[in-house]
C-alpha cells in the first residue's frame, strides 16, 4: 500500500511542520526564526535560517566518514570512452580548490559568474564552488549563440566567466572560445576574468590579462596550500539563476534560494524517486538545464549518492545501447531522461536487441519528464526493459516535481498519459478562464496555489514585477504552470499542452497532446508533433508530422493516410486533423523538447527567430522544403 494519500494529507494539514520536519535532513549553520513567511510580497522559506549549500552536498560526507565513497563517475563516449571517478573526498578537494581560484580573481559573496561548459566533471565543480563561497552561479549550455549568451551576460552581469575550450558533438568539434569571445564583444556588461579548461580536441587561444588557464589556476593553488572554507549565505540567498526563454525574447533569470533548494531536494530523493545514499543515480541531461541542476550536481549529492555525468548521445555514440552500457558498467539503479531520448532508442533499435546484450539486473526504475511521455513509448519500455516507468511533471521554475508517482512512499498505480498526483507542497488546481475550477475531466489551464513549496523560484533575478506579471497575475492566489490539462475524479492530472498549443478548431478548444498520443500509437510511428496552423475557415487547423521507425519499408503516404484515420477513430471527426506529414526529423531544443511553436510561426508565414537552444537548424529548412512541397498554411499556391 502507498503512503502517499496519508503524506499528502499531513502536508495539507500542517504544511510548516511537514517542511520543518524535512528540513532536519539538512545541516544549518543557523535554524530558521520562521519556517514560511511573506517578504516584500515574495514567498519565502526558512527566513532567517543560515547554512551553506556545498557543505551540505560535499563536506558533511567526508567528516562523516564517507569520503573514499564515489561522488561523480565521468563517462564520455563521445571523447572515445574517456571514464573519471571522483570520491567525495577527491570533490571536495576539487571544489575547494577552485573556489580558492575564483576568490584570488576577486569573487565574493552575491557576485555572480557564468558557467558555459560541456558535461565534464569540471562543469559540477566550478558550480559547486560557486555554492561554497556564496558566488551566485549561471549555467549556459556550451556553445550557446554569441548573442543569447550576451543577453545573460547583460542581465547577470558576471564578475567572473567559466568555459571549455570546446565541446564536443557527433562528428564535430564546436570551439567554444570564439563563441565566448564574441559573445563578451557584444555584451554592455564586460566580466573581469574568464577562465578556460583547455581540452585536447582543440586548444583555445588566450587573451592576455583577461583568460586564466583552469589547470594553470589550480597548480597555483596547490602550490600555496589554498583551499576555501564554506562561507555562511542565508537560506533565501540565491544559490543560482537559471534562464528560460521568455515571450518577449527577453529571458527570464529563474531564482533559486539556498535553504528551501535543498529541503525539497534532499526530500525527493528518497521520497520520489527511491534512492539511498551510496546507490549510483544518472539523470541523462545536462547541466545546461534545471534537470542537469537538481538531479546531476545538487540532489545527489545532498543524499549521499554516486552521480554520473555523461557526455554523450542515446544513440550515435556509438549505438541505441550506450544507455544500457552506462547502466551495466556502473550499477545505476535508476536512469531519469527525457522521453524523446527514448523515441529515438526506440527508433534505432526497435526489438531492444541492445538491451539483452547488458546486466541490468541492478536497474530498479526508469522516469521520463521533460516532455509529454505517450502512453505508447512508455510501453515500449516497460516491456523491454521490465521495470516500472514513471512519468513525472516538473518545470524550470519549481526545481522538482510538481506531479508524480512517489515510488518512495509505494508506488500508485500507473495510469498511461497522466504524471499521476500532485506532489506534497503543491495544491494543484485545473482552472477556466474564469478562475474558477473545472470539473473533473474539462480541459483547463494547470494553475498551483500559492505558496509554492520550498525550491520553486521565489522571483526572477533583478526583476520582481516582472515575476508577478509572468506567473501570478493571470489567476490571482494561483501560480500559472503555462500547462493545460484536466484532471480525473481519482486527481489523477493529464498533462495535454502548453496552454499556446490548445488549439481552436471551429469553436471545440483542442488538445494537440491528444492527437500526438493518438499518432505515435501507430507501429510505424518513432515520434510525432501535431501544431495548429491558422484555417481560413475554422480559425484554426492540425497538422500531424511525423517520423517513421528505422527499418519501415512501406509507403509513407499510405501511413500518413493511417495515422488521419486513426485520429478520426480514437478522437472523432471533430479533431479536424486531414493532414500528417513525413519527415525525416524533428526539430527539437537540446533537452529534447520539440519546437512546435517555430514549426507553427513557419506554417503561419509569421516571422521567427532561431531558437537559441535549437539541436540542429538545418532541421527547419528540411522541415519548410516539407511543407511547401505539401502546400500546407501560408505555403499554399
């Protein structure tokens, strides 16, 4: 039997007891003279508390006793099978060291500094050391565009900037210095200092007086014997700002405090996902986004597991099975990714021959979040792999799970297309546009009422309004998720679409998320996206795209004619969907997130600008060449 109803309610109860009680899972330097209150409008958790986040992830295992324990294992497939393993003592090491490093360029307490690196350990120990000196980090995907990543320059206003000489993809090397170089020739804002871990596949040139050499810094402070302590933050000092794409093209700093980051974080390790300490756990994103943040470099670490960081690809680097090797080699119990990491596992290897060829038998669950898991991908795993998968819903913003199947508490059972309940700390609430719940069943916009629990973003960086305006006004009392949904008579909650792509087809308000559901239940069918394009007649109209499985040898036009009847079956002619398209892929952020709102600007003839976080974007010109030869939106004759 789960737990879970009889914690839950405990929580709507008393929900300052339930939080102060996991709160004494971590150290304080100084408890808190209030476990929640109000400040200058803004929700906030532990006020009054002190402590430091890097003590509690690295330092209190060590004196512990737990020091030669693994802290990080290093797997690079992409670098030709390149392994480090690094002990909580060794980290420790590490990250002090560093910390010396930025302190001697003059980083202290509240300054912030930029992190754009590939998944390499030294990414890890330069936020960490961030954290261990009360220096506010700001992870940037490696070989971001000069331009986006001079927007955050401007915004964060760095002291310091911590980079690679280069990252490195399928059959590419990206240097990423000219990138950064050009990207500090942009900015208004200029950083004293960057400092640049020179890898072999391509060596950086330096500037003088303003680049320091990573392992140049690090000698130099091992030579002097200097080593940072811990510095005191207060609980509600920001830990980091983490940038998320916003409407106006402007993006927006998520906030994320000390003390509250690490409750919630420390809680869902064993409570959500069913870890223990010493138990290897592999989140397969990178730090580059939230995912990469909680679960590869912070949460981990706070419950004294062994965390993996990779650097590689589910397939080409060099198969569909570099998962299962990962797992095999390096006795990972649970593996948390994306859905569409696993479409295109699925793609390649469709009968699993990959999977049978490793020892899994220390694997005890899968979760999927970053996307929509379609009931169809997820029974692909189960049946492959034989272990439960565990959809989950979580966003930027909040750090951790909104909604989930706690496996910790006992697992509930599974209903395919729904991240099952809400999680302790969140009230959530489907809403019309009125304000006022729906019933069970109706489509709405997923709202959660305030507070939010602790690690959720208590403002944007530098920009409380614009935090109000963002999340809290269209529903007052309600945080807005920008998700929509329903939710069923068990609170059971169906995440649909973005509430952008709950589409209007003459007059029916549409889930394009159902229609997806409906095509990748096709056999044919490795991924899908369905984007309402606007309609002469009905305002607005899908259009399905799809990507075939590896090996399927019928006619396209003959499943594409399938997948318009299969909709028409499961939904009703009322979906209006008369039109799928094959493509050779999709585009799709680096998480795996698929752009449908470039596909939809493209189909509408609206200008658009290149994703920032786009993967490839010579998959938009295929992707246009598709649909002018289809004549589809604003391509027709």
């Amino acid at each position: 039997m789960s737990r879970y109803h009889e914690i839950y309610e405990s929580w709507k109860r008393d929900p300052e007891g339930f939080w102060a009680g996991a709160a004494e899972e971590i150290d304080w330097i100084r408890p808190w003279d209030k476990v929640f209150d109000t400040v200058d409008g803004l929700d906030r958790w532990f006020v009054g508390a002190q402590c430091n986040t890097c003590y509690n992830c690295i330092d209190r295992h060590v004196e512990a006793g737990r020091g030669d324990q693994l802290a990080y294992i290093y797997d690079s497939p992409i670098t030709g099978g390149t392994q480090r393993k690094i002990t909580y003592a060794e980290l420790r090491d590490e990250v002090a060291t560093f910390a010396a490093a930025l302190e001697d360029l003059g980083v202290t307490k509240g300054d912030r500094v930029i992190v754009y690196m590939p998944m390499i350990p030294e990414a890890a120990i330069a936020m960490l050391a961030c954290a261990r000196i009360g220096a506010i980090h700001s992870v940037v995907f490696g070989g971001f565009a000069p331009k986006e990543l001079a927007t955050r320059i401007d915004d964060a206003r760095p002291k310091v900037m911590v980079s690679a000489s280069c990252g490195i993809e399928p059959g590419r090397v990206i240097a990423y210095k000219p990138l950064l170089d050009e990207a500090i020739e942009l900015s208004l804002s200029k950083p004293d200092h960057c400092i640049v871990l020179q890898r072999e596949q391509a060596v950086a040139q330096m500037q003088e007086g303003r680049d320091h050499d990573w392992q140049e810094l690090m000698a130099a402070m091992r030579a002097e014997g200097r080593q940072a302590d811990c510095v005191t933050v207060k609980a509600t000092d920001p830990l980091y700002i983490l940038y998320t794409s916003g409407t106006t093209g402007q993006p927006k700093g998520v906030v994320r405090d000390n003390g509250g980051h690490m409750v919630a974080l420390k809680w869902s390790m064993k409570n959500i996902y069913d870890i223990n300490p010493g138990e290897a756990f592999w989140a397969a994103s990178d730090v580059g986004w939230v995912v990469g943040h909680s679960y590869i470099v912070y949460a981990p670490l706070l419950h004294g597991c062994t965390s993996i960081i990779f650097e590689g690809k589910p397939v080409g680097t060099p198969d569909a099975g570099v998962f299962w090797r990962v797992i095999s080699e390096h006795d990972v119990v649970s593996l948390f990714t994306a859905p569409t990491a696993f479409r295109a596992i699925r793609k390649e290897d469709p009968e699993g021959t990959f999977i049978g060829q490793y020892d899994l038998s220390k694997f005890r669950t899968l979760f999927l979040a970053g996307e929509r898991a379609d009931p169809d991908t997820i029974h692909w795993a189960e049946d492959m792999l034989k272990v439960p998968v565990i959809d989950h819903w979580w966003q930027t913003e909040t750090g951790w799970t909104i909604a989930g199947n706690p496996m910790g508490l006992g697992m509930l059972p599974v209903k395919y297309g729904s991240p099952t309940v809400a999680m302790p700390g969140y009230d959530i609430q489907v809403l019309g546009d009125d304000g006022h719940p729906v019933k069970a069943g109706d489509l709405g916009a997923i709202c959660v009422k305030r507070p939010l629990p602790p690690s959720c973003l208590p403002t944007l960086w530098g920009n409380d309004e614009r935090f109000k305006e963002s999340y809290m006004s269209a529903f007052p009392g309600y945080y807005e998720t920008a998700d929509a949904g329903y939710m069923d008579d068990e609170g059971y909650l169906y995440i649909m679409a973005r509430t952008d792509d709950i589409i209007n087809v003459a007059g029916h308000r549409l889930s394009t998320g159902g229609m997806e559901e409906v095509l990748a239940s096709h056999e044919d069918v490795a991924e899908c996206a369905v984007v309402g394009i606007a309609d002469q007649l009905k305002g607005q109209a899908p259009v399905g795209f799809i990507v075939l499985k590896a090996g399927v040898n019928r006619d396209p036009g003959e499943i594409e004619k399938e997948c318009v009847q299969l909709v028409r079956q499961k939904i009703g002619a009322v979906a209006a969907l008369r039109t799928v398209m094959n493509v050779i892929r999709l585009p799709k952020t680096r998480s795996g997130k698929i752009l449908r709102g470039t596909i939809r600007k493209i189909a509408d003839g609206e200008e658009w600008k290149m994703p920032a976080t786009i993967d490839d974007p010579a998959i938009l010109d295929e992707l246009t060449d598709v649909m002018k030869d289809r004549s589809v939106g604003s391509f027709r004759a």
